[in-house]
C-alpha cells in the first residue's frame, strides 16, 4: 500500500501555449506558418536580432493574451513592459528572449485566477507574453562527438505562458486541468493544441518530506500524466527509504520513460533580467478589455450549462463532451442531423472517447463523421440492426471510415426479423443440448446457456427480446410434456 496520500503531493505546471491563430511571429513580419519548412527559411534580422533592428509588439497578440487572461479570471495588469532574459544556448540568436518578469520593477501581463476542475479551483500565479526560441537537433552520437544543428524558424514566434499555483494533487488531475485549458484555448480560437508543440509544459512536483523537483522537456500534454506518476514512484521510493530528495531539475526522456536528472550547475540560472529597452511599456486600459471582452466566444463552462439546459444531458456527460471542443463540436453536428441528443451523447462517451483514449489519437484524425454515427443510430431506430450489433458497425466505421450501410450490406449484419427463422433456430438449439434443457427446467442459468448458445448460432442477429420469449414458451411447453 502507498503511505503517501494525494494531499501530501504537490504538482504546479508552467505551460507554454503558442498563439497559433496569429499569421506572424511575436515581433516581426515573418510567417508563423514556420512547420515543415526548410530551415532557417522563415528568419529576418528582427527576429535574427541584428544590429540595429527594432521590434515591433504583434496587437493581435495583446488581443488574444486578453482574452486568455479574461477566460482564466486572472487580472490584467494596466501597464505591461517586456524584459530581457538573457542566456547563452544557442536556441536563441539574439542570446536573449524577450519575456515577461515579475520582479524587479517588472509586471507580467496578468495575476492571478483559476480554472475550475471538478469542485476543485486550481489557481493561476501569472500569465506573460514571450517568445519561442528555435529548434535544435543533434546528430550523431556522445561518442561521435555530436553536433548540433539549429533552425531558427520558431525563434520569435509569440507564447503565452502560464504558470500554476501548486495546487494540483495528482497526474490525473494535472491531465485534466491541461485538458480544460487546451479546451479553453480552442474555444478562444486562439492556441490550436493539436499541432505538434503548440502545447508544451513543465511540471514541478513535491511530496512530503521531499523539495520540490522539476521536470522539464514533457514535449505534449499526453505525456504530462506519464511524467508526473513516474516521478512520484521515484521520490516515494527515496523517501520510504529515508534518503532525502533534493531540489533538482529533472528531464523527462520520453522514449525511456523516465526522468533524469540534469547537472545541478544547469538549474542555477542566472538570467540578468532587465526591461527591454526597444519595446515601449503598453497600457491596457478597462474600455480595451471590455471591448475583447463583449467579443469573445463561447468559452466550455459556458457551453457545457448550455448542452444541459438545450440537450438534456446530465451535467457529468455534458462536463465530459466540453473537455475537447473537438467533441463538443462533433455532438453539435450531430444533434443537427439526429433529434436524439442522450444517445448521441451516450456512444460518443462510451465508445468514441474510449477508442481515441486507446489509440492516443486526435478527434480530427478519426475516419468517423457526425453522418456516419447518426446514419448508424437511425438503423437501430428502424430495426435494422441490434444495439449489439451496432457496436460493431461502429467498430468497423472507427477502423475503416466506410458508411453504415454499406458495412450491414458486406458483413451481412441485418437484423433477421422472420419470428418462423427464429423458432426454428430455438428448436435446433434445444435439440442439440438436451442436458441443458433438462436442467433448464430448474435453472436459470441453463437459460442463459441456451440463449448464449442461440445467438452464438445466429451470429447475434436476432431480436434477444424475442428470441428469448419464444424459448421460454417452448421451455415451458416442454415441462407440461407438450412437444
Ligand atoms: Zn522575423
Ligand atoms: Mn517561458
């Protein structure tokens, strides 16, 4: 049994979210459209940082950091200034991003807030505008003397980083808590989680008795959840031995699976932040905020009380279908085509969301569209086919994208409807299991044998409701010695 219960364990998370909605980078003129370009291809001596360029504060940016801050309750700052941290790794060509700091005379671009998990509030510490520095790549091994490689077409392109309190309590709850602000995001139609490394965070974890650890490099949210549950297996089993954790700065090696720890000389940081002299302090002012604010959409809470009140669903189904506005549009669609929004709700959460679960896929990836769901809940309607039946119609639409009808056609899944097939179909069946029904006769459960062993018989493509009627009726024939 584990002696650590969740509320010794700490978790806080530091995610970077890319402003994928913006057509430029942070500062400059260049496309941010930079994935699967050749490299160093989507550079200019701004975002190069050369000698004698100015940069020049995206507006669109300051509009979406808006209405992040407004969706997360957090409060904005009325004057915002950048500064500079400066580093030396060579992801950076300028050795230094311009960031947001929140000492020294600095003010991140909001404080505070929270987002709402379950009956939980998990609070927000601060939200800053930064930039993403490029990409770097290694060839070659330790042994080969390795050399790095640079693309500098990320370099520039406008974050939003946001930092927790440490008040999340276990990696499911982290999960979810990335899931509700991937969400909150997508409705935001700001940040588009579903390219690769739109979405990247760092966590820090402390259990008691321990300092707090860090980890760092967790490249996707899915792997978050992954991290976290290693990292506390790790530092329950020093501290149950009595060793000590130390403070340190971990790196997440998703291929191994484990965290590693990075030499400590790396974690002491010394970034020399200072207010970045080429970038003037921007006032926000209350009639600027209130004018993103009358604009913004729809955000999940509110569309998940709206789904109640509009479909009729209970307030969990509803929670569970805004987690992923994917989802949340994928019902919508289909209640336009299909008047029965808890059946749709119903295969959605409990065989859609299972399956993109298991194969660790994106909504928009599956092959299934709204048409193909509802064209399939209509042959159930209709008698066509049986619930079980559909399952495996539904399946078959996730695997291969064909329609239903179609697939009733190929796997001669039709429901037969002949009442003469299905007698004849109960008396093949207790003619071969004689000892079944003998004990039929005193025994429930030789019953469901019989009926397992008609269904097994007719692929399951029977009315069980009526198939099981007509064999208690010849069961009972059968005690009153009519044969
Ligand atoms: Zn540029
Ligand atoms: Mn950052």
């Amino acid at each position: 049994m584990s002696r650590i219960k969740s509320a010794e364990i700490k978790i806080g998370l530091e995610v970077h979210c890319q402003l994928t909605n913006l057509m430029t980078k942070l500062f400059c003129s260049c496309s941010s459209d930079y994935r699967g370009k050749d490299p160093n291809t989507h550079i200019c001596p701004i975002c190069m940082g050369m000698p004698g360029t100015l940069p020049v504060l995206n507006e669109k940016a300051l509009e979406d950091a808006t209405m992040v801050a407004i969706a997360l309750n957090s409060n904005i700052s009325d004057r915002m200034l950048f500064f500079r941290k400066n580093y030396f790794y060579p992801d950076m060509p300028k050795n230094f991003q311009i960031s947001q700091y929140d000492k020294a005379g600095g003010v991140p671009f909001s404080l505070g807030g929270y987002i709402q998990i379950d009956k939980e509030k998990i609070r927000i510490r601060r939200t800053q505008i930064e930039e993403d520095p490029g990409k770097l790549s290694y060839e070659g091994t330790i042994e080969s003397s390795p050399s790095t490689l640079v693309d500098y077409n990320r370099a520039g392109i406008a974050l939003i980083e946001i930092v927790t309190e440490p008040d999340i309590r276990s990696p499911k709850e982290a999960r979810l808590f990335l899931e509700k602000l991937r969400s909150i995001l997508e409705h935001l139609g700001v940040s588009d989680g579903s390219l690769e490394g739109a979405m990247r965070c760092d966590a820090n974890i402390s259990l008691k008795g321990g300092r707090r650890v860090e980890i760092k490099n967790i490249s996707s949210f899915k792997e978050v959840e992954r991290a976290l549950n290693f990292e506390i297996t790790r530092q329950k089993s020093f501290i149950e031995r009595g060793i000590i954790v130390g403070q340190e700065t971990r790196h997440w090696d998703e291929v191994r699976r484990i965290t590693v720890s990075l030499r400590s000389k790396e974690e002491e940081q010394d970034y020399r932040y200072f207010p970045e002299p080429d970038l003037v302090p921007v006032t926000i002012s209350k009639d600027y905020i209130q004018k993103v604010k009358v604009k913004m959409p729809e955000l999940p809470d509110d569309r998940m009380r709206r789904f109640i009140e509009q479909y009729d669903l209970t307030l969990q189904n509803a929670e569970i279908l805004t987690r992923n506005k994917e989802m949340a549009d994928f019902f919508e669609e289909c209640v336009e085509l299909y008047k029965n929004s808890r059946e749709i709700s119903n295969w959605l959460i409990g065989e859609l969301l299972p399956y993109v679960r298991d194969k660790n896929v994106e909504i928009e990836e599956l092959k299934v569209t709204p048409k193909h769901l509802t064209d399939m809940l209509r042959f159930i309607d209709d008698g066509t086919i049986s619930r079980k039946m559909a399952q495996s119609v539904f399946r078959e639409i996730l695997s291969t994208g064909k329609m239903p009808d179609s697939i009733i056609k190929e796997k001669g899944l039709k429901k037969i409807l002949d009442k003469q097939y299905v007698v004849e179909m109960v008396e093949k069946v207790l003619k071969e299991n004689p000892r079944a029904v003998e004990d039929a006769l005193t025994d429930e459960k030789a019953i469901n044998y019989l009926m397992g062993q008609l269904m097994k018989l007719t692929k399951g493509r029977i009315d069980p409701k009526v198939a099981g009627e007509i064999m208690r009726r010849r069961l009972s024939d059968l005690t009153k010695g009519i044969s």
